[in-house]
C-alpha cells in the first residue's frame, strides 16, 4: 500500500507538470505565429481541457489498475492461509 501512495505522491505533480509544459510549448508558438486574442479565449482554453481530461483519465486508469493489482495480491495472501 505504500508503493500506491507514494506512485500517487509522484504522478499528480508529474501530470501538473507535463500539462503545464505542453500549454506553455503550445502558448509561446502560438504568440510566435501572432494569434490574436480569441485563439486564447477560445481554443487555446479548449486545448488545456483536452489535455487535462487526458491527463486525469491516464491517472485514474493508473491508480484503478494498481488498486486492483493491491486488492488481488491481498486476496491471494488470504487464501494461502
């Protein structure tokens, strides 16, 4: 149990971290490329909730499968008494 939290600990700031890179990589080529303000109202803030829905679904698939895998482990534990 203490692998899966500390896996938690490491993968939220390395989920925030890797989003936030990938707006900034995508927000300096914009500004590079001159898009004017509704490339920011609009897409850019469609962009980030794309990418943010990717992130928490990688991360919750993550933390499902080792949940599962602690679970099983346990079980096995259990029957082998």
């Amino acid at each position: 149990m203490k692998k899966l939290a500390l896996k938690s600990a490491l993968l939220i700031p390395a989920f925030i971290f890797t989003t936030f890179l990938i707006m900034t990589i995508i927000g300096c080529t914009s500004c590079l490329f001159g898009l004017d303000h509704n490339y920011y109202s609009c897409t850019y803030c469609t962009i980030f909730k794309g990418i943010a829905l990717l992130s928490t679904i990688a991360y919750l698939t993550i933390l499902i499968l080792d949940i599962k895998l602690v679970y099983k482990n346990s079980v096995k534990k259990n029957n082998n008494y």
